[in-house]
C-alpha cells in the first residue's frame, strides 16, 4: 500500500510539472499544445549533457531547452497571432522528431549517476503549492489572469498583453522541460526514442480536469500516477491484452475530455490579441 | 516597432511572405541536418531525386492517392471548423474494415466494393465519435482525434498479433494475405493503385463543387466563417459539423482501405500501413486553403516530400523520425507566412 503511494506520486511528478506548465501558459491566455514534443526535447538535451557534464547541468540544460520551446511557441503564437493549436501541435512533432532524430546516437546508454527521483518529485510539489500562491497571492499573478480573461482589460490598465504572455510561456515552458528531465535523469535514467508514451497528452488534459487550478492539478496528477501504477501490477497477472494496458492513458485523455469539456476555461484562451479590435 | 492587423494584404506581400518562410524553413532544416552530420546541400539534392527518374514519380503517384482522398475531406473538416488531426487512426479503421471484408466475409465479385464500403463507414464512425463529444459534451476534437490515433494503432497491433494473426505466417505481424478478388489494380509494375486515385481525384474535385456550388456547401462555409451568423440563420450547427466530420473520417477510411487492398494485400503493423499520411495530409490541406480542389496540387508536392524523406533515410541512414521534423517544420512555416502575410510593420508605438 505504501510502496503504491510512493509510486503514484513519483510517477505522478512528471505528469504533474508538465501539467503545471502548461497551466501557466493557458491561464495567461495561450494554449500549449507542443507539451509532448518540448517534454522530449528536454529530455533528450537533459541526458546528453548529462552524459558529458553533471546531471545538474543535465537538469538545466533540460529546463532551458523547455524556455526556449516555449519562446519558440510564442513567435508563432503570440507575435505572429498563428492560429495557436496548429503552431502548437507543429511544435509538438518537431520536438519529437528532432529528438528522435539528434537522440539515436544516445539510445541504450546508461547514466551512471541519475538524480533522486524524491527530493525532484518535493520539488514538484512545492512548485505546484508556489503557483498556486503566484497566482491568487501576487499582483504579477493577478496581471497573468486578467491577461487570460479580458486582454483588453488588462492592455487599458497598461499591462502588456505580448510580455505577460511571453514570460507565461517561457516559464511554463521551464516547467515542461523540468518534466522531460526528471524522466531521462531520474524516472528511467536513459534515453528512448518516445520515453514521454503520451504525457504531454496527458498533462494537457490533466489541466482541463483540473478546472485551470493548480492545487487540483496536484490531485490529479497523483491520480493518474496511481492508475498507471495499478495498470503496471495488473499487466500479466488479468487476461488482457498487453496493447489494452498501453492504449489506457489514451482512452482515459478521452474519457477526461467528455467529462469535464465544459468546465470555465480563461475566457480569452486560444484567442490571439490585437490591439483595437 | 510594431505588428499591425493589414486587411488587405496585396498578393506580392503575401507571395514575398511565404517565399521568405519558406526560406526559413528550410535553413532551419538544413541546420538539423548538419547537427545530424549530412551537408545540407546534399541532403537537399536527395530530397528532391525522386523527380529525376519515372520510379521515383511512380514512387509520388502512390504517396499521393492517400494524401488525395485525406486531403480532401480535412480541407472541408477544417473549412467548417472541425480540426480532424485523427486521420491517422480513421486511414487504420479503414484498412480493417477492409481486412475484415477480405478474410472473414465470403468472397466474390462484390469484395472490393465492400471492403471500401465498410472501411469508409468504419473510418467516418471513429471521426463521428470525436463529432459526438465535442458537439454533445463540448471535448476538444484537436485532442480527442489525435488520442483515437493512438487507440486506433493499438487496436491493429492487437489483431494482427492476436485474434487476426495469419494461420501461414510465422513470427511475423500480419494476416495471410487477402484473395485475389480483394486486391486492386496496380498501373503496370508500380505500386499505383488507380482506382482510389480516381477515388481521390474524384473526392477533389466532388466536394470543391460540393462546398462552392449546393446549399449544403453554402451553410458549411457560413458556419465555418461565422458561426453566430449561421445560429441567426438557425442552422443547425451540430449537425452540419457533425456530417463534415464523417465526410473527412470516411475518406480517410477510404484511403486506408486502398493502402491494404492495393499495395500490402494484407494488414499489417500500423506504421507499415500509414507512412504518416494522416500528419502529412493536415498540410496538404492547410496548403489548400479551404478548397477542396486545390488537394489536387498540395497532394502531390507533399508526396514528393515523403518520398524524398525516404531517400534521405536510405541514403544516411536517418530514423524515420526525420519525416516528422520535415513535416513539422513546414506546418510552422505555413501558419507563420499565413499569418505575418496578415500584418504590417509600423513604426511606432
């Protein structure tokens, strides 16, 4: 029963900074659709430096790789006013195929020294209880929110709609890489060709479930930490086919989706802003 | 220094705009190749091989038949505002409807219009789940297509390795192969199944004079452009989205039913079947801006690019992941054009 805590919530953690991440940029009004593509970028930089450095240049190597994706989502998203889900899901199939691509070279060595997967996934908590306090306890949280409910609001009140946007991203973006970190360093301390296995979806539908609020993200996270761990145990021992268990997390994105589809979403989400209009 | 709206983009501005992103592109592009360690230039010239000799155009004529038929059916799916990135698993649902008419139903002269009977309804069913949850429960169909692409692929890994297995196949994963009555007609030693390609042609050019010429078409565009205008006009919007995505999800079905009835004459693993079509067909029909018609043109050139992402793969022994960075990439190269193509630089603040 412990030992099943324990690894819902470290399996959990990735789930749960890739969601936050991803949370961040939403609230602030753009949508990140390229989570599973940045989450593998990170994570393939994260182990590379690793390799040749220290995992504690590895884990910031991951962590810039995540800014700049999600600098890189901006150009598009937020500069260019693209339509933000299209840019989001190019995103997402470039981080994996470059990674795929830069990472073969790298498949199947090992790390000799990975980072504790406790004290990272504390981090995540804390990071999780920290967001929450930005957001509902700091006037720059009150900016960000207001920028993803009325931008025009937010503009007439001198707030600049482009910067907050920006530093949601890239800050979000951090988050995501931290998360693609903690699988190649910690989690499963190596580098595969498609180690993320759909978590970036996950963590995108996490936020929807959780209603845009961190504290629920947390919830969740662990949630999902724990059926994956059930799913692990259960696989072999039920007569189920093993491509049913690798198709669940899927299904339960879907299931997630139809259950909460029409919960309050930041009013000005996936809404590009332009001055005057 | 700023980006301003600019409502009326001259066609200079916006022809310079997507030959500037293109540019971009393909810097970035040669720039992951030197990272890769193959001189971009080279890698370049491989690319574009396949149009210097007739296989390597036959090569494009097959690449284009799904990319065709796809195409086609998002071009209307995205005009109406239904964003189908599930092609990917609808093409998989068609190619077993067609295994399943080709194995387990009796054979005949009326297989093959079966099998692409149920492949398209199976391919238009998978679409409609996704219509049904956004128009019922109000789910994203951005993401819940793209997770049926996942369920989709684990569904033919299961039968082919388990229930669909071939009784004369050993250790590899696919079905015996279909009766000679459920394999289509290839042009000559090329792997170009011509009736889907008329398929294709024929869904182009069909739902272009669908869109542009019927009532039907009249209120898709409506509702796609303005949907509060098309709730004034009391259309109901759930409905024509709805049959926009089972036209877009049918098609995709059809175009996986032509996959395994023309060129594998069996099912197979998931990634044999689709080479990416699905992906690769969002920009054919990003590219054809909202005509259905104009899937004629995009399929083709996209073809060439899955093509030459083959030969570079055979040539430096690349992963097949080297696709998805062509594709990706172009797509943000796309988006981007289209929208710097809508703004002006002013300088002043």
């Amino acid at each position: 029963m412990e030992e099943a805590l324990l690894r819902a919530v470290l399996f959990g953690t990735p789930l749960l900074l890739a969601a936050l991440g991803a949370l961040l940029a939403e609230r602030s009004g753009v949508v990140n659709l390229g989570v599973e593509g940045i989450m593998a970028l990170s994570a393939l930089a994260a182990f590379a430096v690793a390799l040749d450095a220290s995992p504690y240049w590895g884990l910031l190597a991951g962590v810039g790789v995540g800014v700049l994706g999600g600098l890189f989502l901006g150009v598009f998203a937020v500069t260019l006013r693209a339509n933000p889900f299209v840019a989001g899901l190019a995103v997402a199939a470039m981080g994996l195929g470059a990674s795929g691509l830069l990472g073969k070279r790298y498949e199947g060595m090992p790390l000799d020294t990975p980072l504790p997967e406790g004290p990272l996934a504390l981090v995540a908590f804390l990071l999780a209880l920290l967001l929450h306090y930005f957001l509902y306890g700091s006037r720059l949280g009150l900016y960000l929110r207001s920028v993803g409910e009325n931008p025009k609001a937010a503009d007439l009140f001198g707030v600049s709609v482009e910067g907050v946007r920006y530093r949601a991203l890239a800050l979000g973006g951090g988050l995501i890489g931290l998360a693609g970190a903690y699988l190649s360093l910690a989690y499963r301390p190596s580098w595969t060709d498609g180690m993320t296995a759909g978590l970036g979806w996950v963590a995108i539908a996490l936020v929807i479930l959780a209603a845009w609020e961190p504290l629920r993200v947390v919830l969740g996270a662990y949630l999902f930490g724990l059926l994956f761990f059930l799913q692990f145990r259960l696989q072999g021992s039920v007569p189920i086919p093993s491509e049913a268990f690798a198709a669940m997390p899927y299904l339960l994105v879907i299931l997630v989706l139809a259950l909460s589809g029409r919960s309050r979403a930041p009013k000005a989400l996936g809404q590009p802003f332009e001055r005057g209009r | 220094m700023r980006l301003e709206l600019d409502p009326a983009p001259s066609l200079g501005k916006t022809l310079l705009t997507y030959l500037a992103f293109l540019l971009l592109t393909l810097l970035l592009l040669g720039g992951l190749f030197a990272l890769y360690g193959v001189p971009p230039l080279r890698a370049y010239g491989v690319l574009l091989s396949p149009l210097a000799d007739p296989l390597g155009l036959a090569e494009i004529a097959r690449r284009t038949i799904p990319l065709l038929l796809i195409g086609a059916g998002l071009t209307l799916a995205f005009r109406v505002g239904f964003f189908n990135i599930g092609a990917e698993g609808q093409l998989l649902l068609g190619a077993v409807g067609a295994a399943y008419a080709a194995l387990f139903l009796p054979a005949g002269p009326w297989t093959l219009p079966l099998m692409f009977l149920l492949g398209g309804a199976l391919g238009g069913l998978w679409a409609g789940v996704a219509a049904w949850l956004r128009v019922r429960f109000g789910a994203n169909e951005i993401l819940t297509t793209l997770m049926q692409n996942y369920l989709a692929y684990y569904l033919v890994v299961y039968l082919v390795a388990g229930p669909w297995k071939g009784q004369f196949v050993f250790g590899f994963l696919y079905t015996d192969r279909f009766p000679e009555v459920a394999r289509l007609p290839r042009l000559g030693d090329t792997l170009v199944h011509w009736p889907t390609l008329l398929l294709g042609v024929g869904a182009a050019l069909g739902l272009q004079l669908l869109l542009f010429r019927t009532p039907l078409g009249f209120s898709w565009r409506v509702l796609g452009e303005n949907p509060s205008a098309a709730r004034y006009l009391g259309l109901k919007e759930g409905r024509f989205l709805a049959l926009a995505a089972l036209a877009s999800g049918a098609l995709s079905g059809l175009a996986g039913v032509g996959e395994v009835a023309g060129i594998h004459q069996r099912l197979l693993e998931p990634a044999q079947i689709s080479l990416g079509y699905g992906f690769t067909a969002i920009l054919a029909a990003w590219l054809a801006r909202g005509r259905p018609g104009l899937v004629l043109l995009t399929a083709p050139l996209l073809g060439l690019i899955l093509v030459g992402g083959d030969a570079l793969k055979l040539a430096y022994s690349m992963p097949f992941r080297v696709v998805d960075v062509v594709a990706g990439l172009l797509l943000l190269g796309l988006v981007g054009a289209e929208a710097l193509a809508r703004h002006r630089l002013v300088w002043r603040r």
